[in-house]
C-alpha cells in the first residue's frame, strides 16, 4: 500500500510541474498573440488616421476650388453689369448686325479653325 502511494506522490510531483509549465506555454501563445493583435491594431490605426488627413486635404482643396468658382462667377457677373451699364446709351451697341457680316464671321471663324486649311 505504502508502494501505490508513493507512486502515486511521485506521479503528481512529476505532472504537476509539468502543467504549470504547460500553462505558461499556453500563456506565453496567449501574449504572443495578444501582441500581434495590437500590432495590427496600430497599423490600421495609423492607415485610418492617414486616410483622414486625406480625407480633410481633399476636403480643403475642394473648398478652395469652389470659392474660386464663385469669385470668379461674382467677377464675371459684375464685369458682364458693368459692360452692360457702358452700351445701354449706345446705339451702335444696341444694333442687329446685318446678316451677311455675321455669317462672314462665321465662315472666317470655322475656316480658321479648321485643321486642314493651316
């Protein structure tokens, strides 16, 4: 009887170790992971946080364009005001051209940009 119970205390002094070091194996896999993990996390963290500023770069350029838009419009319509208020007392400027000097124009017009006749 002494022998089984030695042999028994002699088994679990051998398994008991033996699981602590499976334990922390299984552990250490666990941290590993963990660490990989939150790697990945940064670096998406870091994509998404790039992809924001371009995000906001594209936004600010695009502010820019349209201001630029609507202060040229702004200038256009004031320049178009301003020529009209300049020929409203004008009788030449109020005048139909007659039809044979506009279709003059025209035929000049499409045979200068014609590539053929360069």
């Amino acid at each position: 009887m002494k022998a089984v119970i030695t042999v028994i205390l002699i088994l679990l002094l051998i398994a008991l170790p033996c699981v602590g070091f499976y334990q922390g194996y299984r552990s250490g896999l666990a941290d590993a992971e963990i660490d990989y993990t939150r790697g990945r996390l940064q670096d998406s963290e870091a994509a998404f946080d790039e992809l924001r500023a371009l995000a906001a770069e594209s936004r600010a350029a695009l502010l820019a364009v349209r201001e630029a838009e609507q202060k040229r419009n702004a200038e256009g319509e004031a320049r178009r005001e301003k020529i009209q208020a300049a020929t409203q007392g004008d009788d030449c400027a109020g005048t139909v051209v007659p039809a044979g000097v506009s279709d003059g124009l025209l035929r000049r017009e499409t045979a200068s940009s014609d590539p053929d006749n360069v």
